[in-house]
C-alpha cells in the first residue's frame, strides 16, 4: 500500500494493480499488513478508481462464507458480486515516447526505418495512441508482433498499460430546465403576451400556417380555387414572426412548468430536440430563451428505471387475520433479539402459509417495521416471472424507495439500480437471488419468498451457492432474521425446523375462502369409456360453465410444443436431435422440430428418412397441443399460452400476466411458469391436464417436485369472490404426491417423504455433491470418470471419512447433450467438505448441495 493511499484506502474499494505488463482492476480486500507474508515480492497499487467501496463489510465475510463453503475461488464469487459492465477492461496502447511528443513529432517518420513502422508513427501521430489489440486484429498477430518489436526497439514508440473505460457508466443527457420563477417568471410572461397581443391579426386578414408554406406556383390558366386578392397576404409579415414566435416560446415554458407542477422532482426531461417538435420552436428560438434566463440547457444524469412507464398504485397495510398477527409477532420478537440481546444466532424463521394466506402481507408489515427502525430489507423471489406482481405490491407499499435486481436487466438499468442500492436511497431491494449481493447498508431483514424453489440453486456454474444458504449466512453475520416462506416449503427446511434449527411459524387457512376442492380423473376410466381426447369429460364440462359464467380458467401442462415425439409406424424410427440423445419436439406454431436441450431446429418431416414411408406421426402431447384442442373445442373462447416459447423475457412476462389479469383472455395454458406465487382473482378453474410427467424420474427430489407443482397450480383457483374448483388428470390417482396434494396435505406428503429419505440416506440425511464431466470423446468422458473414481475412494479411506460412499461412475440420464457425452457420480456423506478441499478435479463441474441428481 503506498504511503499516500493509506489514509485514503478502505476494504470494498475498486483498485488498479499492476499485474505483469498490464494494468488490471481489482478489490482491496483488507488493510491489514500484519498478515503479509514474508518471502513474496509485493507491488504497489497504482490508483483508486472509486472512492466508495464497491463492496460492504458485510458482502466482503458472506463472500469468504460462500468461497468456502462451495470451494470456489474467492475472486470469482467477489467480482460476481458487482453489476455486469463495471469493471474495466484491461488493455495495452502504443503512443508517441515522451521526447517525440515534446518534438511534436517532427523526426518520428524520418527516425522510422521501415515502411510498416513509417505507417505505425504516422497513425499514432493522427490519433495520439492505439490499442495493441487493435493493432493484432489489423496486421495478425505474427505482423503485429513483429512490428510491435521493432517499434520498441526503435526507442520511438512507448506502450503504457491501461484501464478501458467500464462499459455501465452513468447516462448523461442534454435537458432543457426552467430556471425563471417567480416575480422573474410572471414579468416575463406579461411581456411576451404583449407582444403576441400587439401583433394579432386584423378580423379582415386571412389565418396564416407556418411560415414554411411554400407559394403556390404562378399558372398560365386562371385557378378557380385560388384565393382573390393579392398574393402578398400569403406571406407572413415580421409583426406576424415576432408574435408567432412569441406563442411558440410561450407554450414551450408552459409544458416545463406544467411538468414540474404535476410530478415535482419526478419531471420528465424535456430534450431540446424534442421540446422544440413538441411547440414547433427552432433552435434559435430556444437559444433566444437561454439568453433571456428564462430557460436553461443542461448536461444531467438520468436513471434508467425498470419501472418507466408503469403506473403503480399506492397501498395501504391491511387488516391482519389473527394468525397473520401471530406471524408477524413472531418475525418482530426477532428482531427486538436483534437489537436487545447478546444472543450470538437469530434462528431463520420458516414462514409456512397454504397459497392465499396473505403471506405477502406479512413480509410488507414486518419491512415496514424495520424501516421505521431506520433498517433496510431485500425480498428474494425465485424468478423473474414473480417479480411482476411482487414489485407492484412491494412498490405500491414503499413508492420511490424500491430497487429491482434481476438478470433479465438491461446493463444500464442494473447498473443504475445499484447505485442507488449502494447510495442508500432505497429501503428495500427484491429480485432474484443475485439481489441477495446487493451493497445494502443497514441491512435489518431478509426475506425469501417461495424458499422450496430450485430456481434459488445455481448449478451450471461456480459457485454453486443455493441462495437460502448464504442467505441464512449473512443473516448470521448481520445478526438478522430471515424469514423463508412457502405454502410447500423444501423438505430440508421442515426438517430444520422440527429439530428446532429453524422457527417455525404457520397460517392454516385462507384469508376469506377456503382452499378449492381438488378432483382426480383417472385417465384410465377415460379410456375404457371410449374418450380419447387429452381433456377429460369432467373439465371439460366444468370449461364449458367457466366460460358461460365469464370467468377464467387456467391448464397446466409442464410440456412445451405439441408432440414431444415424431415416429414413424413403420419401421419405429424416430426423429432424434443429431447432438443430444433425446427426441425432437414438434411445434405447431413455428412449423418446426426443436431440441429443448441444445435449441437445434430441423424442417418438419413427411416421410420417414430410414425407410421413405409415409406413416410419419406426432405423438405425446405439449402447451401447444392442449390450445389447438381446447380452440376446436371452444371456438369463441379466448386463449393465451404461457410459456418459455412466447415469454423469452420479463417484458413480455408481464405483457402476458397484465393481459390475462385484465381479462383480455378466459383461459391460459402454460408450464411451470403459471404454478409459481401469481395472484389472479378471476380465476375459478385450474386444471393440471397431465400430472404424470416428471413423477417417477430417477431423481431423489422427483416426488417432492410433483408434489409441489400440483399443490402451487392448485393454489391459483379460487383467489376472489367466486368459489374455485381443481381438476387433476393422471393415470396414477393412486400416487401419494397426488392423493396428498388433492387434500391440500402438505404434513401427510412430508411425513411420507421424510421416512424414505431416512431409509435410504438421501438429503437432510447426508449431503450430496455432484461430479458431471463433459467431453466431445465419450472414451475420454469414460475414462476420467473412472480415474476420478478411483481419487476419490483412495482420498475417502485416507481421511477416514465415515457413512460415506461413492454412486457411479454412469452416464447421465440423457448421455449427449449439445454434442457432448456426459458422465457424472454422487459423493454422499454426513460431511463432504474435508474430501472437496483435497480432491483435484479439472474439468469437472462440481454441484455442492444439488437439487437434482439428474
């Protein structure tokens, strides 16, 4: 640390270090020398690049937390804590040497011996400096490094290490400001509308247009049209300027102070190009208004909001059922441990409320009391697609003072969203578990709704944090509560809870209605009655009374397309995807095959490519399929598809949410979107139309997934006035995630679930890591899944780890996927950490905790 940073320097602060040739960016991470070891050559830091710390104390121990918990790199999981685009790039530039510059230059073309060097100093003489890698792509590399050498050695050019500027940067524009008030503003006003009085035309004279009216141009034959008189009438006099002008500056200042008495502080920006469309002025007209003082053109910074454009209503706190008041109570004794106590851990509080609780409610109330304690809270939703009606209820609670974090951002709106997160002029922060990153000062609560989501696992890459674990972390660290609610909460999480880990606090019953009643159809009875269709007679009279009624109706298929298989009857070929080992899924609306794995697309096919027949046919059934028989059934009914396919980002997520909450549409198929957290009170049907998928899947989490999808889907009926009704078809009603989930028994599936993870040790029981290897060579993918192996058996019975074994090595449930053979093992044990910081594993894709062993 150089002597004149030292009073300067804090821990979070974004640094330049020199780093071999180049400049690179880094986080100063500690003051403290008296850890320096001895023997290692130290280089200074060249330069603070931000004054406040990008990182806070708290963000710094959560990432040294997650760094060894997950075995990652603590670099890697520091710079995932920033916004995409703020670092700076590292790069190299060539410039004139010092004396050429102080010469102007005048000797560099004669001093050049070559003609590629010649032509080198002159486009540095032109535009002062060029990027090395610019440079590469210009010449290649070999002649770029070539005369890069010669360059050197010449002693006429030098090569500085520098920082590019960050990509998120503030957006600055020029605005037009009103800055004349008052008496200033009054005279001025008084003035103008005496000169436009001054100037109005005569009762005879003719109304004019703009003065860019061209003339008409002069005939030989006499026009009937034309007007009588003399053309001069046509033409605008300098009295009529003056007080045309006058009216146009006047309506100018009017949109200005108009603006800023409607929204005050939140005024629009009024550009000048835009301003002067807006009130026909021309640019000399509005530098007239600069001189007078009665306007001003100004650089400013304008925050790019998330929520432009939306209007929000304020809300008020509602009246609290009793059990919500005993939530609440319990959430806030908490937080009186918080601040009162010298308790070392706040226990995490599982909020477990059926769907339409008001769990919503609570997490509103018990921010508010924190925020009145001058604290700060960040609400965690699993995905985007939950944030839409989360931010209008948190937004509409706390206007102005929320803050939206989620990947789905535009780099420029996330980059402004967390400097007003790290400026403190927010109180709460919601997104998706990224948001749980945020540089949140006085951080006082954290909330995660929905905690059984996977969504909140990261899994394809490092780390592989679950966000309910480094949230529980950091609630450690701060000393504050953390409140995980569900109405089907994971399995671990219960488990925590009944053996006191966790505090639990329940809502039994819906606010105003209770839970709808849930019908199973087997599809089997179907069949033998002779109904072949993919809806079954039961929903689809109870369809026909929904839309009679006008109400709305939602069906759930967690399969997108219209035929996940395309067979030909004749030989049994069926159409694969040429880099995955699954089938191609037919989509009706695109006309196309498509793999869902790696996105590859084909024509659709009408002979069989094996055997040239023609008995080609699409079988299996997806969203798409569930619209065009629903629409052949119901041809006036108005229907709306939720899925992956036509939601590809958050706008149009909550276009498709706004369309049906408006009632613009009275049924809506879609996947597992349409199950998670949404609010729709026109709702009275929801019928699951294949409860069969996913459900006996060789995986340990199979059943608790079927069985919190069916429960979640369930729970979007019968949210309003009108009474809701739940159809579940499957051909295996006997099936206890079935049979519990059309009681809405939440204990008795946990009861059941919980016994088969003890007989066979799956997760709370033993934790799990996950080891995949990905290779184009299926031999090479083989072969280091056996030699690991082998490492990971000699590393277990050297450690002497205890209860704890190895599953595989095998191929993955679907071997290729994107063209790469895949093999993967389970490491099971009460405590894996030990084997994870001895085992060397490169290449290999390690899942800490994974929520599916798929």
């Amino acid at each position: 640390m150089p002597i004149e940073l030292e009073d300067r320097l804090s821990p979070g602060q974004l640094v330049a270090v020199p780093y071999g040739e180049r400049l690179v960016e880094g986080i100063a991470w500690s003051t403290d020398t008296a850890n320096d070891e001895d023997g290692l050559e130290l280089r200074p830091i060249s330069a603070i690049l931000d004054v406040e710390p990008a990182l806070l104390a708290h963000q710094i121990t959560l990432a040294e937390w997650v760094s060894a918990y997950y075995v990652t790199p603590l670099s890697r999981i520091a710079f995932n804590m920033l916004p995409p685009g703020l670092l700076q790039r590292s790069q190299v530039v060539l410039h004139m040497a010092k004396t050429e510059r102080e010469e102007a230059g005048e000797g560099g073309l004669e001093k050049a011996t070559s003609l590629r060097l010649q032509a080198l100093v002159g486009l540095l003489l032109a535009d002062g400096e060029l990027d090395v890698e610019k440079l590469k792509k210009m010449l290649g590399l070999k002649r770029a490094k070539e005369v890069l050498k010669e360059a050197l050695t010449s002693g006429i050019v030098e090569r500085e290490a520098q920082l590019s500027s960050p990509f998120a940067k503030k957006r600055l524009k020029r605005v037009v400001r009103l800055v004349a008030q008052g008496e200033e503003l009054a005279a001025w006003r008084q003035r103008t509308e005496a000169r436009i009085g001054q100037y109005l035309p005569s009762t005879t004279a003719i109304n004019m247009a703009p003065d860019n009216v061209r003339r008409r141009p002069k005939k030989s034959t006499p026009d009937p049209w034309a007007m009588t008189g003399t053309a001069d009438v046509l033409t605008l006099t300098p009295q009529d300027r003056v007080s045309l002008q006058a009216q146009r500056q006047l309506a100018a200042v009017d949109l200005l102070q108009n603006e800023m008495a409607t929204n005050g502080n939140n005024a629009h920006y009024w550009a000048p190009s835009k301003l002067c469309k807006a009130t026909s002025l021309t640019p000399a007209q509005l530098q007239a208004l600069v001189r007078e003082n009665i306007v001003a053109i100004e650089v400013v910074e304008v925050r790019r909001d998330p929520l432009q454009g939306r209007t929000i209503p304020a809300s008020t706190p509602l009246t609290l059922t009793p059990a919500q008041e005993r939530a609440l109570e319990h959430i806030l004794d908490f937080l009186a441990l918080e601040e009162g106590s010298g308790q070392e851990y706040i226990k995490p509080i599982l909020l477990h409320g059926v769907t339409g609780s008001g769990k919503t409610e609570v997490y509103l109330q018990a921010l508010a009391a924190i925020i009145a304690r001058g604290k700060r809270g960040i609400v965690l939703v699993p995905e985007i697609v939950l944030t839409t009606q989360a931010i209008e209820r948190f937004a509409g609670r706390f206007p102005g003072r929320v803050a939206i974090i989620h990947g789905d951002l535009f780099i420029g709106e996330r980059f402004d969203e967390w400097q007003r997160i790290r400026a403190g002029q927010v109180d709460v922060v919601i997104g998706s578990r990224s948001a749980l990153f945020s540089p949140l000062p006085d951080l006082g609560l954290i909330i995660l709704d929905e905690e059984h989501e996977p969504a909140y696992k990261q899994s394809e890459m490092k780390p592989t944090y679950h966000a309910r674990e480094a949230a529980i972390a950091l609630g450690r660290v701060l000393r504050i509560p953390v409140v995980m609610g569900s109405a089907t909460p994971s399995v671990e999480s219960f488990y925590r809870a009944e053996q006191q880990e966790y505090s639990l606090a329940e809502l039994p019953g819906r606010i105003g209605a209770a839970l709808p009643p849930v019908e199973v159809i087997d599809l089997r009875s179907e069949l033998h009655a002779g109904n072949t269709s993919i809806i079954s007679r039961r929903l689809q009279s109870e369809l026909e009374r929904v839309l009679h009624m006008k109400q709305q109706a939602i069906l759930f298929l967690n399969r997108r397309g219209a035929a996940s298989c395309v067979l030909c009857r004749d030989c049994g070929f069926v159409v694969m995807c040429d880099r995955c080992d699954v089938p191609m899924t037919y989509h009706s609306t695109e006309r196309i095959l498509l793999c869902h794995y790696c996105n590859r697309q084909s024509k659709v096919l009408h002979a069989c490519p094996q055997c040239q027949s023609a008995g080609i046919r699409y079988f299996g059934l997806g969203t798409e399929k569930v619209m065009e028989t629903i629409q052949r059934s119901f041809p006036n009914a108005r229907l709306l598809r939720w899925d992956r396919d036509t939601a590809t980002d958050h706008r149009v997520h909550r276009q498709l949410l706004d369309r049906f909450a408006n009632r613009e549409a009275d049924v809506m198929v879609g996947t597992q979107m349409i199950a998670k957290g949404l609010d729709l009170p026109g709702v009275t049907l929801v019928g699951v139309v294949s409860a069969d998928i996913a459900l006996n899947l060789p995986d340990f989490a199979a059943s608790e997934r079927a069985f919190t999808l069916l429960t979640q889907v369930a729970g979007r009926a019968g949210r309003g006035e009108e009474a809701g009704t739940v159809i579940i078809q499957t051909f295996n009603p006997q099936h206890f995630c079935i049979d519990a989930a059309s009681r809405h028994d939440y204990h008795e599936f946990y009861a059941a679930e919980i016994d088969a993870r003890r007989r066979y040790g799956y997760p709370p029981f033993r934790r799990f890591v996950k080891f995949t290897y990905s290779h184009e060579n299926r031999r090479r993918s083989q072969n280091e899944a056996l030699l690991l192996r082998e490492r990971l058996d000699e590393w277990i019975e050297r450690l002497g780890l205890v209860d704890t074994d190895v599953v595989g090595p095998a191929p993955a449930l679907m071997e290729r996927v994107r063209n790469k053979y895949r093999w993967q093992m389970i490491v099971r044990g009460p405590d894996l950490h030990p084997l994870l910081r001895v085992v060397d594993a490169p290449g290999w894709q390690v899942d800490i905790d994974p929520v599916s062993t798929l």
